[in-house]
C-alpha cells in the first residue's frame, strides 16, 4: 500500500547518539520519514524508540548527530519546539481532561481565531467536527471526555495535534489500550492521515499491526538501527521470519546457568496453575486461562513483551491480585484468591517488578523491611510490640551475604535500585520458599548487582525452589531459566527449552503466533 | 405565618447570607483551580478588622470611604492568601495543613485580634456604616421592594460578581484553562498553560473576596469590631461551595438558603417556640455532609464532583 504523494524527507535524525551515564541508548541512528508515509517503528521495551522519539520532539537533545526537518537542520529545546515544527507526539497515557469536553480539551492554550478573552465554545466545536469529519475520526464535539471510550479519547488527542497544525505524528504504541475493533478503527484513520500527506510514526512491538498499517518499517534493538524494510503491495510476503531476527536477534551468550546440578525428580510439586483467568485495573481481561506447572527446583522464565499481562500473572500467582477464575498450588496446597497471607503461608515468595511500590515499604528501615513478612511470629514480637533487638540482629544475619551498603538502620527510600533489590530478596529468601515469584530481576541494576540477583536465582532453584521468572530481557530468560514460556496479549502462546532454543521461534510466539500443537 | 413575615426571612436571610456568599464566591475560584484554602475564617477575619480600621481612621466622604475600607479589607486578606499560595504552590506543603495554619494564625485568636488590639478598635463605633440603598426608589413595591430593591450595596455588587465568575469560568479562555488546571493539571501545562500562574492568581482573588466578605460584618452588619466577629462564617463559606457543586448560582442560592434559616431561628425563639439554637446552627454542616455523600457517589462524582486536582501540589515530572 504505498502512496504515490510527494515523497521527500520530512523529518530525519542522521547519525544521532544519545548517551546517559552508563547507557548508550542510541548508537548513530538513522532514521528518515517521508512526507505521506506510515513508518513503523518496531523494537523490544529498552531497544531505544523512546529515547529516539523524545529526541524528534525535543525532549531529549542528541548527544550527537542531527535532526531535519524538511531537509533543515533544526535544533529542539521542548516540546513546544517541535510543535512549531509540526511534530506531535501521542503518549500511551493521554493528556486529557476528563470533565471537559471533547472541543474545551482540543482549544486548551490556544485559539482559533485570536480572540484573547473569549471562548466561542460553538466555534470550537464546529472546527473539531470539521476535522473530524474531514480525517474519519468520529468523536462528537460537544461530549465531556469522560463520557468517552479509550478509542474515542485517543481520536481527541489525534485531533488536538491536527488542529495545531501537525504534520508528523507519533503515535507511541497506540494499540496497547484499545480492543481488536478499536484498533482497526484506528489503522483506517492512520491510513487517511497518510492519504492527506502526514506521516505517522507508528511504534509498536506487534508485527500484525505494522504488517497492517505500515509503508516501511525500521527496527532497533539495543539502540541500534538494525534495518528498514519496504513493505510492498504483497505485505504478507514479507518475511515475517526477518523482522523477528532484526527485533530479537541473538547476541553472544554468556553466563549460562550451569543446569547439571539440577536433579531430574522433577516430580516434587512446585507451583501449580490452573485455568487462570485475572483482569487488570480497568477490568478487562489480561490473563487468559493459562495453565503451567514449575516442578521444584526449575526455574521457568516468562518472556515477552511488556503489557501482555505479565504483571497481572505475577500478582494474582503471588495472591496480591484477586483471580477471575482458575486455581493456585503452591507445594500441592491450593491458595485462594487474592489472599497473600495465604500465599505466603503456603511458601509464596514474590519479588514484584514494582520494587519500591509494593515491594518495599521506603519510608522504613532496612530491618524492618526484613521482617514485614515475619513480623508476626514470637520470633519477632511480642504482643503488640516489636523486639527491635531481634529484628535488628535478623538483618544482620540475613544481609551478611548481600554486600549491602548501608546498615539495618538505613531508610529504604534512600536505597539504590540495586541494593534494594538486594533487600527485597533477602526477605524473601530468608523464608526458604516453595516458589519464587520474581518479575522484571535485574531490571535498572548495574552490572554487579545483576551477576548477584542472577547467582540468587540460580541458587533458590538449586536448593529446590520452583522459580518463575518474568523478564523481558530474553537474553536473560535463556541464561537463567530451563524452560521459557512465552506470554502474548494475556495468553502463554509456546513453551521451548531454553537449552538449544530457537530465537525466531520465540520473537514469532513474542508476536502472538500461537505454537503449533 | 403571614406574608410580612415571609417577605422579612427572605431579605434577612439575603442580607445575612451575602458575606457567605462573597467569601464562598472566592473559595470556589481558588478551588477550581485545585487549591483548597481552609483559611477562609482567617481573611475574613482579617478583612473585617482592616476595614473597620480603615472605616474608623479615614476621613472623606461616607462612599468614598467605605470604597476604600472595602478594598482594604480585600487586600489584607489576599496578603495572607498569598501565604497559603506560596506554602501549596510553591512549596508544595499539604494544603489542608497550610489552610488550617492560616486560620489559627490569622483567626480569632492571631493576627486579626492583634490588629484589632493594636489599632484599638475594640468597643469604639465606626463613624461609617453601609445602610440600604433605596434602589429606583422601589423600595416600597410590594414583595420585592424589601427583597431586592432595599439592600445595602455589596449584596448588589455580589450579584455581579457571582455572574461575572459564572462568565469568566464558562465562557473565556481563562475560565477553561483554569478547570483544567484544577482538573488535571499535567494536560494544562502540557497544552502551555502555566499552572504555577494560574493557582497564583486564583488563590490571590479568593482571599481578596473572603476579605470583602469579611468587611460586611464591620461596616454593614455591626459597626464595631470584636474579636471573632465573623463568628465561623468562613466555615459555612468552605461547606457552601462543596454544597453549590463549586457553581457560583449554587453559592448564592445555598448562602441564601443559611440566611434564611439563621433569620427563621432567631425569629422563631423571639416567638418564643422551644427549638434548641444548635439545631440552626448545625444545619449547614449536615447538609455539606448530605451533599458530600451525593457527590461521592459513582453517580455523583463525574458530574458535581470536586475539581479532580482539588488538594494535590502539583509538581511538573511528578516528582
């Protein structure tokens, strides 16, 4: 589907670099859109198309390297900047207000016609209907926000920007939150935007929606363009095979787990799912019937891309989140539903990805944090009160392995991420639990720490913990786990052995492409 | 009851019920954009002293006077506001707390009964009063004549501020900048508006009208000045605006209604009907509490609710 209009560079980075203290998250990146095209950005969370797309609207200054538009070098300082040039961006997280309507939310900070003091609320309206019309937006003007669905929201955010004038469109994973319908909703307005001469940067991670929408497609990963690809009138003779190995492609392999010492009576009961069904905080569904067993001592990894209901699988196995429906064993003992004193009880141990936020309470000592499980044992209390002696004394047990800096009495708030995940381990390892939990391990640690929270994990599973491991580093899942389980739009859609694995297999299962029986 | 009497509640009523209603007037623009100010007893307080002083201590023609006694007022209880502002906007603190703080430091017992002392107001008269104005000579009309056409000038000038609030808040640019300031101001500032400016603004001119709120108990309703005078007004002004669904038609129908029924309380004791006085005197606060429930219901909130940023610092970054 590609357009005959003109097809001149409207906006390009060329050699750019972005570094951070430590991280370079964009290495010489180039990358240009034509006017009139749909250009796909496709990439794993972390392969950079965040950073490159706050660079194109000001949010971020390369390190190195330029950015044109029409074929000018322009420098942006914000946003705003870039809106002169015409460039907008759609977040995932709207920027709405929900009680005013759909017309006062398009005219915030701006005016149709100059007048200063005036709000012709009628004016507005018509103008937003206008362009509504004009681009097959539907949304009526007149409507308070929150009377709007998620879809109709996102064409009030579309229209804010094309009602300023925008030329280039971003649209940052736009589908994420929008039903099958919703979506396709979306494709044909794209699709008309493109016909009217905008380009539209499309990110996503979901190679069906670019295969739908796109002219091209470019891909990083690790902050590396890997390539860009034509797609032709024939999208579906694309090889999908290619895109995947450009988005997950293997690099060099270190630090395997050793898997010998892991004993073949696989037949202990670890962690048994049944059936699960949970729903997110908006109440739809984000786990979809999903049954696994972890045998004592495995540690199963789950891959995939964020946002497919890992989250939620993580805190309804852990008890935190109340099930929809199906069934929790830990050690063969059922755990009733969003209950994580049963969990825990039953030898539930959970680290969230969520580390400060419902790991970790960061208001308090590190000691006390250690003993928020435990609390309640004589060990720890008596009566009503605390015995600050015992708990004091149990986090210098636990934590004389850990490295930490910092002793017991150190706020956890001033922790970093690092060493708090450090903390949040060693309370939860200190239990000796039947199954560990852990999603997103390493995520924002350092190099050290990471090799540390590896060699953990490895050892809870030598000493007959059942493990499962949520991550989206699939590098990471290979080393560390024996088994991978892939997770897509709240569904696992294929198991493999990590052992001998094949990366296409798992980028195409990444994508939602159910394993064949 | 007879006409006469009915006829009397309701101007009573108005005419007790307009410096709630100012006061309110300007609560409701300093929530709206998101900052809740609980020092509305402290500026009205502020704004009844430094009026009554100003009424007592210049000399001029008895309008011109009150004019300035009235401004006066208005910008003593906007310099406190401009604390309140300061501590929520600027530096983020809890806004309840800051707002109770300005009222123990500004009430009854602070800064207004300080003034009042140092400038020895207590226990002297003022020598300027606002007396009911005799509007087109209608005074006389039957029913309305002493409803609406006998009442002293700042009822008058409240009805043109609750209108010119409704204006401003619905039909210019300023007006729905500030909903969404108050609302979410994260979409503000992302669409250019200066949250910072706004909340500034709207706070700063909320105390200036709980000062001329506070000015009618010196120089219209007594024409003296004791400590407390405004004797938890500035109470009823927070409740009214929760109870008017933050609109200004409802502040002055609610202010109104409390004017009535305070009237109806004193007439119906001086009849010597047995009703405990608490009983009138509560009456705000149970229906603020009644009004709450509805609000606070999923049925409610969506439409009447507070502005939704009512309450929270706002911090570009989230941080």
């Amino acid at each position: 589907m590609p357009n005959e209009p003109d097809r001149r560079v409207a906006l390009a980075a060329y050699a750019v670099t972005k570094r951070f203290p430590g991280v370079v998250a964009n290495d010489n990146v180039d990358f240009e859109v034509l006017g009139g095209e749909v250009h796909a950005l496709l990439g794993e969370n972390g392969s950079g198309k965040t950073t490159l797309c706050k660079m194109l609207t000001g949010m971020y200054q390369p390190t190195a390297g330029r950015i044109e538009v029409d074929g000018k070098s322009v420098v942006m300082h914000s946003p705003a900047d870039a809106h002169h040039n015409g460039i907008f961006m759609v977040h995932q997280h709207f920027s709405l207000v929900e009680r005013l309507t759909v017309a006062e939310n398009v005219m915030l900070g701006w005016s149709l016609d100059g007048s200063r003091i005036r709000f012709k609320r009628r004016k507005a309206e018509q103008e937003v209907a206008r362009l509504a019309e004009q681009y097959e937006m539907p949304v009526d003007a007149g409507k308070m926000i929150g009377d709007l669905s998620i879809g109709e929201r996102q064409r009030v955010e579309i229209l804010k920007a094309l009602c300023r004038g925008a030329r280039v469109l971003i649209l940052d994973e736009p589908t994420t939150v929008l039903t099958p319908q919703e979506a396709e909703r979306l494709f044909a307005s794209v699709r008309g935007l493109a016909k009217a001469g905008n380009s539209v940067i499309f990110i996503s991670h979901k190679l069906h929606e670019v295969l739908a929408v796109s002219d091209r497609v470019s891909v990083l990963r690790r902050g590396v363009m890997t390539g860009t690809v034509e797609l032709g009138d024939h999208a579906a003779a694309v090889d999908r095979k290619e895109l995947a190995r450009m988005m997950v492609g293997r690099e060099i392999e270190l630090g395997r787990r050793q898997r010998a010492a892991r004993a073949q009576e696989a037949a202990t009961a670890g962690l048994e799912i049944k059936e699960l069904v949970v729903h997110n905080d908006l109440g739809t569904l984000a786990v979809d019937r999903i049954n696994l067993n972890v045998a004592a001592g495995e540690v199963l990894g789950v891959a995939g891309v964020a946002g497919n209901g890992q989250r939620e699988f993580a805190e309804a196995i852990a008890g935190v989140r109340p099930r929809s429906g199906g069934e929790v064993f830990v050690g063969g003992t059922p755990v009733r539903s969003g209950r994580p004193l049963a969990a825990l009880a039953a030898g539930m141990a959970f680290v969230p990805e969520d580390r400060m936020g419902i790991g970790l309470a960061s208001g308090i000592d590190v000691a006390e944090n250690l003993v928020l499980k435990s609390f309640r044992t004589g060990a720890f209390s008596r009566g009503p009160l605390i015995r600050r002696g015992r708990v004091v004394d149990n986090a210098n047990t636990l934590l004389s392995g850990y490295e930490l800096r910092g002793g017991p009495s150190s706020l956890v708030g001033q922790l970093s991420g690092g060493n708090a995940q450090k903390v949040l381990l060693a309370r939860e390892m200190a239990s000796q639990p039947k199954v560990l939990v852990i999603a997103a391990p390493t995520r924002g640690l350092d190099v050290g720490v990471t090799e540390t929270v590896r060699k953990l994990i490895a050892e809870a599973a030598d000493s007959g913990t059942a493990v499962v491991m949520i991550s989206e580093d699939l590098d990471e899942v290979l080393d560390l786990a024996d088994r991978v389980a892939v997770m897509s739009g709240g569904r696992i859609t294929g198991i493999v052995d990590a052992e001998g694995a094949d990366v296409e297999e798992i980028g195409l299962l990444m994508m939602g492409q159910e394993q064949a029986a | 009851m007879n006409r006469g009497l009915v006829i009397q509640l309701i101007a009573t009523g108005i005419f007790y019920g307009t410096p709630m209603a100012i006061a309110a007037l300007g609560e409701l623009l300093a929530e709206r954009s998101g900052v809740l100010n609980l020092g509305v007893e402290g500026m009205m307080l502020m704004g009844a002293v430094v009026a009554f002083w100003v009424s007592r201590d210049v000399s001029g023609p008895n309008g011109l006077v009150l004019i300035i006694a009235v401004l006066a007022g208005a910008a003593a209880a906007a310099a406190v506001s401009l604390i309140h502002a300061f501590m929520t906007i600027t530096l983020r603190a809890n806004q309840v707390v800051s707002g109770l703080a300005l009222t123990i430091f500004a009430g009854a017992t602070g800064l207004s009964s300080y003034v009042g002392d140092l400038a020895n107001l207590g226990g002297n008269p003022g020598r300027h009063i606002m007396n009911a104005i005799n509007v087109f000579g209608l005074k006389d009309v039957p029913i309305l004549g002493p409803i609406i056409f006998n009442q002293p000038a700042l009822v008058y000038i409240s009805w043109v501020i609750a209108f010119a609030i409704y204006w401003y808040v619905n039909k210019t640019r300023q007006g729905l900048h500030l909903r969404a300031v108050g609302e979410n101001p994260e979409a503000a500032d992302a669409m250019g508006v200066s949250v910072t400016r706004y909340r500034y603004a709207h706070v700063l001119i909320g105390g200036a009208l709980a000062g001329v709120g506070g000015s009618f108990y010196t120089l219209v309703i007594s024409s003296e000045w004791t400590d407390g005078i405004t004797s938890g007004a500035g109470w009823i002004a927070l409740a009214l605006v929760i109870l008017a669904f933050w609109r200004p038609a409802g502040v002055i129908a609610g202010a109104y209604l409390f004017g009535v029924v305070s009237a109806l309380g004193a007439n119906l004791s001086a009849r010597g009907v047995q009703l405990p006085p608490e009983v009138f005197s509560a009456l705000p606060y149970v229906l603020t509490i009644a009004v709450l429930a509805i609000v606070s219901s999923g049925w409610g909130r969506g439409r009447f609710g507070a502005p939704a940023a009512l309450g929270v610092p706002y911090a570009r970054d989230g941080g």
